[in-house]
C-alpha cells in the first residue's frame, strides 16, 4: 500500500493594507480594537496617551490616526488629531467615542467620529472609507503637482 502524500496547507498572505495608529488609555479598548485592525489586515501602533502618540507621528507615516477622545485631560484626543493635521504626510483621523451627543459635538471641527460599536463590519467599513478618500486625495495631490 502506497504511503498517502500530505499536501501543505496554503500560506495565507499578509495583506498590510495600511498603517493605523490607535490611541486610548484603556488598556483593554485598546488591545480589543488593535485586534480587531489587525485581523483584517492593518499594521497597527498603539499609544496610550497624547503624548506618546505625538512622537509616533512625528517618527512614522499613518495611513489613518484613531483617538479616544477623552485620556489623560478632556481634550486630550483633540490634541492628537490637531498634531495629525499638521503632519505633511497627511493622515486621515477620527475621534473614538461613545459618546454620542454632548461630547460628538465638540469633535465635530477636528474631523469624523468614528463610534465603537459592536457592529465590527460597520467599523471597519468606516476605516477602510477613511484611508481610501485619504488615498483619494493623496493621487490627486500627486497628479497635480505632476502637471
């Protein structure tokens, strides 16, 4: 009887669809939503304040900077996304909340709000939508300073 032949199993590829920088002072948000990212493809940074957030996006390009809103003061998330806008590399960001109501209003002139929902499939549809128009508008960029 002839030994039977195992076949290996497929290499899944990685596919690295962009670089994330999430930002949130709770340790266990943090770890679920980086998960979460990573699952579906993204590399992803992790910082746990403002600050340290900073000097990640000052020494590494983002493709898309996610905060909490509230870490160590009120407004803490605020600053992260007001530093990302001023990064020449241009990131797309948003606000993690869930809050709903009085504390999305205050976000609303800093960028979109990203709300942590259960409905990961909606989540990450709004990451991909956000690192696309950022490609979006990287292209153009590019076009027009070509011509």
């Amino acid at each position: 009887m002839a030994a039977a032949k195992c076949l290996p199993l497929p290499i899944m590829p990685t596919l690295g669809l962009a670089r994330v920088l999430l930002v949130d002072d709770n340790p266990a948000s943090r770890l679920t939503l980086q998960t979460v990212l990573q699952a579906s493809g993204y590399f992803v940074d992790t910082a746990a304040s403002a600050a340290e957030a900073i000097g990640k996006m000052d020494s590494r390009e983002y493709a898309l900077i996610l905060s909490d809103l509230h870490m160590e003061s009120q407004d803490a998330g605020l600053r992260v996304l007001a530093h990302a806008r001023t990064m020449e590399y241009r990131p797309a960001s948003a606000i993690l909340s869930t809050w709903q109501q009085d504390h999305a209003e205050r976000a609303k002139p800093t960028g979109p709000i990203l709300i942590e929902t259960e409905d990961i499939p909606e989540l990450l549809g709004q990451v991909a939508g956000m690192i696309s128009a950022r490609a979006r508008r990287l292209a153009v960029r590019s076009i027009r300073s070509r011509n």
